[in-house]
C-alpha cells in the first residue's frame, strides 16, 4: 500500500469517526432539551 493510500484512508477514518461523535453530540443535545422541556411542562402542570 503506497503512502498517499494510507494517507486517504486514515483521513476517511478519521472523517467518519467525526461524524459519528458529531451525530452522538447531537442526538444527546436534542434529548437533553426534550427531556428539559419535557420536565418543565410536567412542572407547569401540577
């Protein structure tokens, strides 16, 4: 395997592993406010 191969295909892995943690960060964001909002109108509430 030349180097620039190496190279691209540490660089996709690298891409990918990004978008995951990226897509993970987002994910818990969105249930954190969910779950926030979620709360507060069960506060609202009683």
């Amino acid at each position: 395997m030349p180097l620039t191969e190496i190279a691209r295909v540490a660089m996709n892995f690298h891409e990918l592993l990004f978008w995951s943690w990226y897509r993970f960060i987002c994910i818990e964001y969105i249930i954190i406010i969910w779950l926030g909002k979620k709360k507060n109108q069960d506060r609202g509430f009683h």
